[in-house]
C-alpha cells in the first residue's frame, strides 16, 4: 500500500515537474535519465578505449609527461550537446549527471577496454578549497565515483591537492595554461602513491597542461605509471 502511494506521489510529481534532457530541454521518459534516448543515442562518442587504440589524445603529452594512456568519453565541440552538458555540469549544479554519464562510461570500459586492468586508484583533478567552497562541489569527483563504481575502482579525494588559487583556464593559450598551473599541485603524502597506478580524472580534455601538471606531481611522488580518463574531449 505503502510503496502503490509513494509511486503515486513521484508520478504526480513528475507530471507538474518533469526532469528534462539535458540536450534538447524536453521531458525525459520513465526509463530516461540525464539525456532522452533520442539524445543518448546520438552523443559523439570517441570510441577511444576500444583496440586498436587511437594515440591522438596520448600525443598531446608526448615529449613532455610519459602519461600510459589517454581516452575520453565523447568529442567536445563548440555549440554542441557535449558543450552544453558540460556547461550544465560545471556552472548548474548538475554533478549527478556527471556521475551517470561516467557510469556508462565505465561500464564500457569494463566490458570492451583493456586499458584499466591494472588500475589501482582514480583521483579527480582538484579544486583549490575556495573554488570547491564558490561552487559547492569538484565535479571531477563526481565524475570519479561515477567510473569508480562501474568499474569496481577506489577513487581518492586526498591523494593530490590543489595549494594554489589560479584564475579559470578557459580563455588562455596553452604556454598561459601551463604556466598557470606548473606549480599549483602537490602530493602530501607520497606513501599514498608508492609503486600505484593512478588514473587522472577529469571532465574536459583540451591542451591536457592542468593534467601534465598533476602527472608530474604524482609520477615524481613515485607512482608506477598515470593514465587519463575523461568526460570529453576537444577535436
């Protein structure tokens, strides 16, 4: 009787105040989440974790950071759905569409890559604490508990910090991008990383310097080896 009223309610409630897809603004089906099928379906997917793998994303550390592998979600292009999910995500509070976008990212991962067998811990890229305090949350951790729990991974959220303050990326060339941020990490505590494979999450993946940083930090802290995953990336 109980449970007949509840589902009562949530019904009522979804039909004064629908969820809507995230991609084109109409109201999602019982069975939708985040995106409408329709939606889901067409994302830009890369494809990038299936064998052979594609190396374009890995060549942007070459010379520079030996980084194990490199693979993201969906492409990122200007004006399309993936921007306007990301806008969503970062600037809406929408971090739980974060998480089940990375979950079906991971469940891909696991079913078709062999790029995270050996993986023993994912680390979302950090915000500094007063950024994390402006917006209430990293949604590189959500994005990290998402894959984390579809692929059976622990996610650690002390392991690398942000000690510096630095003003956005977006509009900076890539020579500004990393020099603004060279510095800004640190591991507190290199034990925590000892001899570990460490996977660098994030959400966009564009000239890749905020994760060359962190891989230093964490590969001169003594990690075996660092590997990136992320929500998107840019063509």
């Amino acid at each position: 009787m109980f449970r007949f009223i509840r589902l009562l309610v949530t019904d009522f409630t979804d039909l004064l105040f629908p969820s809507l897809c995230l991609g084109c603004n109409r109201a999602l089906g019982s069975n939708e989440n985040v995106l409408c099928t329709h939606c889901r379906i067409n994302l830009p997917e890369t494809g990038q974790h299936r064998s052979p793998y594609s190396e374009s994303l890995l060549n942007k550390f070459g010379g520079k950071v030996p980084i194990q592998f490199v693979a993201s979600f969906v492409y990122f292009s200007k004006s399309g759905i993936v921007q306007k999910l990301i806008h969503q995500v970062k600037y809406k509070g929408k971090k739980e569409a974060a998480k089940e976008m990375a979950a079906w990212y991971g469940y891909q991962l696991k079913q078709e890559s062999e790029l995270i067998n050996d993986i023993d811990v994912l680390i979302g890229v950090p915000l500094h604490k007063s950024r994390l305090q402006q917006r209430g949350y990293n949604q590189a951790d959500w994005i990290a508990e998402g894959l984390s729990e579809a692929l059976d991974i622990p996610m650690r959220t002390d392991v690398l910090i942000r000690k510096q303050f630095k003003e956005s990326q977006t509009q900076k060339s890539r020579m500004d991008r990393w020099q603004n941020v060279k510095t800004v990490f640190a591991v507190p505590n290199p034990d925590e990383v000892i001899g570990k494979n460490i996977v660098i999450v994030d959400d966009v993946l564009t000239t890749g310097s905020t994760i060359e940083a962190c891989a230093i930090e964490l590969l001169q802290a003594g990690c075996k080896s660092v590997g990136v995953l992320t929500l998107a990336a840019a063509h």
